[in-house]
C-alpha cells in the first residue's frame, strides 16, 4: 500500500436544523442519541476523520442512520458541511485547482462540478438519486460527458456503448430511460455513469441494498473485476457485513453519527473492540 | 393622447426600465428582471417589448412595428397605434428608415445599422425552462454556467428523433457565456443574431424580464461538432409574389387548387422586391 493518501477527511461535520454551539458535546454514542437536547438539531455526523489509500477500498458500516450516507453525499458535494476539511491528491485535481493543497470544501460551485464530474464517480443507494429516470440511460451516462466538455456526438455515443459493456448492461437498451429498467440494471446504469469520465475514486453507497442474492453477487463481481482493471480508490458503504468482508481491506463503524471503530477489516470482523461492533458483529453472523 | 406622459410612461418609469436595459446590455444574454408596469394592452400581447420601446422612444424616432413579419397584421396595427397616440412619432414599413423597430417572431431581412434598435417581444425568457421547471434553479445554472442538462436535452432529442426538434426559440450562447431563448424567431433568423451591427433589445412583459444583445456580440446556436445546426430549407421554393429564393418563406395552402405556395414572411421587403422588379 502506498505511503500518502489520495483522499484525507478532518474534522467533518454535518448538522441539520440551526445548531446551538453545544450540539456535538450533547450527543453521540455516550448519549445514545444524535438530536441535540438544546436545540433540537440533528448531529448527521461529527468529528469524521479518515483516510483513503491509492487502490485501496475502505469500507464504512453501521446501522440505519448513523450517518453513512452523510458522508458520502458530503464528499460529494450534494450537502455542506458545519465544518470540515477534505483533501484528495491526484493529477487530475493539479489539472482543476493548480498546485497546492486546497481544502475542497472551500472551492466555488464550477471548481466542485469539475472535481465531482472528473475526480469522483458516485452509486447513491436510491436510484433516482443518482439518475434522472425519465431520461434514457444514454443520455443518463451522456451527461457526464456533456458536462466534460465533449461536443462530438458520434464520440460521445461510442464511449456510452462502452460504458455499457463494462457493466454488462445490454446495449440494445441504450435509449430507453432507466424506469424501465429492473432494481439491478438500474445499479448498473448508475456504475457506468460513475466510470465515464474515468474518476481514480468512487463511493459507492449501498450499491446492491434491495437487490435479490444473485444479482447482488453478480454487481459484486463486477465492482471485483473493474476495481481489478482499473485499481481506482473505493470507499463502500454497506450494512451489509458479507459485502465489507469480501470487499474492503479497512472499515469504519459509524454510530449515532460517529466513528466508534476503525481498522483493518479483518481484525474488526474478528476482534471488535467496540460493544457496538460486537454487536453489528454478533448479529451478523 | 391628453392627460398622458410622452411614451405613456412616466420618467421615473421610464428611467428604471432604460436602468436594466443599460444593465442588460452590459451582461449580455443575461436577463434582467425589471417591475413591468400596467399598460392599455393585455399582458401577452407584446407589453414587454412596448415597455421598452416606450422607454427609449424620442420625438424623432421613426417606428416601424412588425408581427410575424408582416406590418399590418391587427396585433402590429394596434401597437403602432397605440404608441403613436402616446408619442406622435412618425411611423413607418420601410426597415431601412426605421431607427426603432418592435416585432415579434421575426427580425426583418433586410441587414441593419448601428443607428437602428429592434425590439423583440417575448413571450417566454427562459431557454432552460423546456427542461427545468425551477426558477430557482435555472437562475443556478444561468450563474454558474452549469448548462449540461441544456447539451443533454439536445442529445435526447437527436437519439429520439434524429435531429433536434426545437424549431423556433433555438437556443443561443451569448458572448461564449450566457444561453439565451431568442423568443419565437424561426431558425433562419439565428445567424442574424451574430456579430449583428444593431442592438436588440428583449422584453418579456409577463415574465417580467429585459435581455439584450449589444452590437458585435457573439451569438452562437447551440450544435454538436458532427450535429450542425441548420435554418429551414427552402430549397426549390421561392416566394410566389416577388419571386425571392433567399429569404424566409410562409408556407399556405391555395384555396382553389389546394396546392403549397410560398409567400415571403417580410411583407414589406417583399413590395420592395416587386417595386424593383416592375421597374427593371
Ligand atoms: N435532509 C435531511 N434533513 C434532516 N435530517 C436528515 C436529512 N438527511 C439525513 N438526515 C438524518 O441524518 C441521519 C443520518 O442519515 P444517513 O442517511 O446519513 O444515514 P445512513 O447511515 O446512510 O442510514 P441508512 O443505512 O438507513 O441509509 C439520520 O438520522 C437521518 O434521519
Ligand atoms: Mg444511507
Ligand atoms: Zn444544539
């Protein structure tokens, strides 16, 4: 594994509702709750802080929300934070922002679409999230391209084609919008979408929540294989504990919107230390 | 008209509206919203762009008013009418003499002049609305330049009907910034936008929006590299009164015979066409 991180999180923290100075000390695991007792606003997460390796997969875990996807939609930039710092290293962000290390969550709205539509591929655990299903899945993928800058049509259509193939989706399909599509080509559509402007990390969040077992196995592999192919940085948010055991090499445990447990995935699965991991653990297995 | 104002308007309205229009010229493609004022007209019936030729309108301008092309359709009349009666100005259907002219769905053919305004009433400022319902929004994307969702509706449009359906209302980037809706002109029209030596002025009384193209801006309709844009093909057609093959023809049924003729939509360059014909 290499020595520097491609993508750092410091401090991140995320509240709705009008915080009141005190909500982070009022709530969290110690608490067993993440409303704030003052003021009523909800912690959606606190004090995350973490590390991404180059090629790495990092998976993050816990129970019906405990923020996972908070982070996610914060790295995003789908929501802002109260605070925090986010940091990611790559030639492509040298291309964007120059040199020099910027905290991303104080760039301008065009600096974050260019990072998100060339840094960053995303597979929101709900569909509509991340496609607009009234628009063909073509164009769904298209528009990633669109927003790269890419004007040609006939270019445009053969990298969808390709896109499609690497997912395994069926091509004959391209022009027909993703409602018509089952829970599991939908995933795909969102993985292809994901890849088109071949971003070196991707969340993928819940990507096979809701999806029968074979189909969950077969979007497994694929994320496998193309991982294999492309040795992008991964972070996965599952709690589905199979899928961070087969996947990932490092976890995190969220609870009640803070990091309770972090480590190599291993030694979580079988040597939690946290009560909560044991838990998530014991109940798993 | 007695007991009225010069322009019908009073000078402190006025000079808001001529304030955005300054505003608009400024920021090219960018609209401007402005508190459009009451008019003896129906909201829909152009009042945008009377508003703003009634704003910038002096004692010896010389109006000519337009509708689809045409001088004497009742919608024109009753403008002409109308803003002859609040200012006196001398009125006329030649676009060569015409130092401010006010149409709707057509700039004439005629080329114009740095000394001449046109300005174009329009009914819906927003080229973004076709797919975006959100004002919020598509002011979001207007500020951020986030026009994707503009190129992907092109692209839906080319995959579902191989070519791109919008025929009038083609939309435009302005200055290589701004997507702007041109209002109702057909796609012939377009080119005429690009480095155009005249202002045009666009008044969206209902929307309450003023937008404007300064002289030699870049006006560029939106097309992909190997997916031109195109204007209406009149090829093997020409105008059956004045014999013209290089301007934009109305297509009607003749009633007798129920075949297809071409008229010229620009009925006054049309006569001018016939006057230098019959004399040669
Ligand atoms: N827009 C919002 N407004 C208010 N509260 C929100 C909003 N979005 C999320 N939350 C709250 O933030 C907390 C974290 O939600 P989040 O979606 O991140 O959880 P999660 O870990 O992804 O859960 P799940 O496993 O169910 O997907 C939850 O209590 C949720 O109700
Ligand atoms: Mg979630
Ligand atoms: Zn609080």
């Amino acid at each position: 594994m290499e020595l520097f991180p491609i993508l750092e999180v410091r401090n991140l923290t995320k509240i709705y509702g009008k915080p009141c100075g005190e909500c982070i000390s009022h709530t969290g695991p110690i608490y067993e709750t993440n409303i704030c007792s003052r003021c009523n606003s909800l912690v959606a997460c606190a004090d995350i802080n973490f590390e991404l390796y180059p090629g790495e997969i990092l998976g993050i875990v816990g129970e019906s929300g405990s923020g996972k996807s908070t982070v996610i939609k914060l790295l995003a930039f789908d929501v802002e934070p109260l605070q925090g710092e986010y940091y990611i290293k790559h030639e492509k962000i040298i291309n964007i922002l120059g040199n020099g290390q910027k905290n991303l969550f104080n760039l301008t709205p065009f600096e974050k679409r260019q990072i998100r539509n060339q840094v960053i591929g995303i597979v929101y655990q709900y569909p509509y999230l991340g496609l607009k299903m009234n628009i063909s899945a073509g164009g769904n993928i298209a528009e990633n391209l669109l927003v790269a800058g890419l004007r040609n049509l006939k270019r445009i259509r053969e990298k969808v084609l390709e896109l499609f193939e690497k997912t395994e989706l069926p091509i004959q399909r391209i022009d027909e919008p993703p409602i018509k599509f089952s829970g599991g080509m939908q995933q795909r559509v969102q993985i292809a979408k994901a890849l088109s402007n071949n971003p070196p990390v991707l969340f993928l969040d819940e990507v096979t929540t809701g999806l029968d077992v074979s189909v969950k196995a077969r979007i497994l592999d694929l994320i496998k294989n193309l991982h294999h192919d492309y040795n992008f940085s991964i972070i996965i948010v599952s709690h589905d504990l199979s899928i961070i055991r087969v996947l990932t090499h490092r976890t995190i445990v969220m609870k009640l919107g803070r990091v309770v447990e972090a480590g190599l995935t291993d030694q979580i699965l079988e040597d939690p230390q946290h009560p909560y991991t044991q838990l998530l653990v014991n109940s798993q297995l | 008209m007695k007991g009225y104002n010069f322009g019908f308007l009073d000078e402190v309205s006025k000079r808001e509206i001529r304030r955005k229009i300054l505003k608009a010229i400024a920021i090219p493609g960018y609209q401007v919203p402005f508190s459009s004022k009451e008019l003896p007209i129906p909201r829909g019936w152009g009042t945008g762009g009377i508003q703003i030729t009634l704003s910038i309108i002096g004692p010896d301008d010389i109006l000519k008013v337009i509708d689809q092309g045409c001088d004497e359709s009742v919608n024109a009349v009753n403008i002409k009418k109308f803003i002859k009666a609040v200012t006196g100005v001398e009125l006329t259907t030649d676009t060569t003499e015409a130092t401010i002219i006010q149409t709707r769905h057509r700039i004439p053919e005629e080329s114009m002049t740095e000394k001449q305004i046109l300005v174009l009433q329009v009914p819906y400022p927003e080229a973004l609305r076709v797919f975006e319902p959100s004002e919020v929004e598509t002011r979001r994307m207007h500020a951020e330049a986030d026009y994707a969702r503009m190129w992907l509706y092109l692209y839906e449009d080319i995959v579902k009907f191989q070519e791109i359906s919008i025929g009038a209302r083609y939309p435009v980037l302005v200055n290589n910034r701004y997507i702007m809706d041109p209002s109702p002109i057909p796609r012939w029209d377009i080119p005429k936008l690009n480095m155009a030596k005249t202002l045009y002025l666009f008044g969206a009384g209902r929307e309450k929006r003023i937008y404007a193209v300064p002289p030699y801006t870049d006006v560029k309709p939106l097309e992909f590299e190997d997916f031109k844009f195109r204007v209406e093909d009149f090829r093997g057609k020409c105008c059956m009164i004045c014999g013209s093959s290089d301007t934009f023809l109305d297509e009607l049924i003749d009633g007798s015979s129920g075949e297809r003729i071409y008229i010229c939509s620009d009925t006054s360059y049309c006569k001018k066409r016939r006057l230098v014909r019959s004399e040669l």
